[in-house]
C-alpha cells in the first residue's frame, strides 16, 4: 500500500483546529496508484451588478456571511462539510462560498477523481469497461477527504448510492443542497454548465430533464440520509423572493451557516444530556 502526503507547507497554512504548526502532516494512505489530492483555492468571482444599490446590498450579506462564519468556525473545530445533491452552479458555488467564509478548503469530489484518473476522456473510457473500478475511485478519494480536516467537499451525483460513501460522510456534516430538476436542467442546456465526466448528460431541455430525474430517483433516498437540506425553493420562499433565480450564493451560504449552527446546537445538547450526575 502506498502512502500519500499532505504537502507540508500547506498543512502548516491550514488552519486546522487542535493542531500546532509544528504537527506532523497526516500519512494518507491509498492503493490507487494515479491518485493524487491537491489542494485547490477557488477565487470567488465578484457578481458584478452594475446597480450601487444592488452592490452594497451584496456587499452586506457577504459580511454577515463571514460574521456568522466566524461566530460558529470555534465550535466546529475542523468538522468537514460535505454538500450532496445534483450537481449545479448553485451547488458549487455555495460550496466554494462556504469554504471561504469558514476559511476552509474547497474540493469537489468528481474533479479530483477526473485528475486521479487521467482527465475526463479517460474517466468516460473507465466507466464503460470498469464501472466498479470507477465507484471504487471515487469511494477511496471521499475516505482521504473525510481523514482531513477543515474542508468544504461537493460530492458527485452518486457518491450517496453506496453506503461506504454515506458512512465516510459520517465523519463530518452532510448537507442537501436541493436545487430544481428543471433548473438544473435549464443550466446544462442554456447556460453550458458542465456535469461530470462520468455522466453523459446532453441533448435537448426534455432529454437532460429525463436524464437528470432518472439520477435523481437513484440517488434520493441516499440525500434524504443528509444530516440537514438547505431546498432552494424553501430559501427563495422566506426570502420573499418572487423568482428562483433571485436567490445568490450568500443567501444560500447564510442558510446553511444557520443549520450548521443549530445542528451544533442540538449535538451539544444531546453530549450534556448524556452526561452522568
């Protein structure tokens, strides 16, 4: 078995709660010989409205983001997140998001499988002679991953159809993000949104509808398992937000920051009154 390690200099930059800058970086074991997990930062790109108002509006719920960030991170001490749910720019950009107010790393789980593999041509290729091979992968990155600490992870479509990858998951916070078939759909046809290699999503609106809810159906009762879902529909509905499309990163981001907090909540809770007199 072959070991892989953590770059020293970037475990001494991460802010790994329980850690001294003088710990030794984790030895991470696994017998994929392509596998290797870089970490990535991901610049999160400004919206860009052109309307003053609209900016400082956007300017202030980034501050309560990284303020509620802030006001939990002690308590989580470290605790991955991992983000399960169809795979969408609201998916991921909540995760990067998420990961940046918590000062944590971002990984997403079907990219760095793709990179262990050899690229997207060569994940297409393995899933159609070793689909096993392929899941086997991917369970094997999400058991490095859930090892670290101080990670934000957005888990491929499948990665809840197993049961080794739910009980991996166990390791940190599991979180729905539960977004429209129809706009997912729209995303892929519209707006060129890219799924990942080892799905063929393509065709017309009705055909990538069909596809993504026969994923969907595999995949429910695995996402159901999630810890907390954050439903994109009920955030638009409390916001009183008249369209889908009106709710940002942030609101998602603040509604899950919320959860995370009330999850704690209750697990504190539940540890005292588990405490003998």
């Amino acid at each position: 078995m072959k070991l892989f390690q953590l770059p020293q200099q970037l475990w001494l930059q991460q802010p790994y709660a329980g850690k001294s800058r003088h710990s030794q970086p984790p030895h991470l074991p696994y017998s994929i010989p392509s596998l290797r997990l870089k970490i990535r930062t991901f610049a999160l790109s400004d919206p860009g409205a052109s309307d003053s108002t609209t900016q400082a509006t956007q300017f202030d719920l980034s501050l309560t983001v990284k303020r509620k960030a802030a006001e939990i991170s002690p308590d989580m001490k470290g605790t991955c997140i991992f983000l399960v749910g169809l795979n969408s720019s609201i998916k991921s950009n909540s995760g990067k998001l998420l990961a940046d107010a918590l000062r944590y790393y971002y990984f997403d789980s079907d990219s760095v499988v793709e990179e262990a593999l050899g690229g997207k041509d060569a994940v297409r290729s393995f899933v159609k002679t070793d689909l096993k091979g392929f899941r086997d992968s991917e369970t094997e990155v999400l058991k490095q991953l859930s090892s670290m600490g101080r990670l934000v992870v957005g888990a491929g479509n499948g990665a809840v159809q197993r049961a080794a990858n739910l009980a991996l998951m166990r390791h940190g916070i599991s979180i729905w993000i539960d977004v429209p078939l129809d706009m997912v759909a729209k995303e892929i046809v519209e707006e060129s949104f890219q799924p990942p290699a080892a799905e063929t999503i393509q065709g017309s609106y009705p055909e990538v509808l069909t596809q993504l809810t026969a994923i969907y159906e595999e995949s429910r009762k695995g996402y159901a398992t999630a810890d907390t879902t954050i439903a994109l529909q009920k955030v638009a509905s409390r916001l009183g937000y008249d369209t889908l499309d009106a709710v940002t990163a942030e609101d998602m981001v603040l509604e899950t920051l919320k959860e995370i907090e009330r999850l704690m909540r209750v697990k504190k809770l539940m540890e005292e009154a588990a405490r003998p007199f």
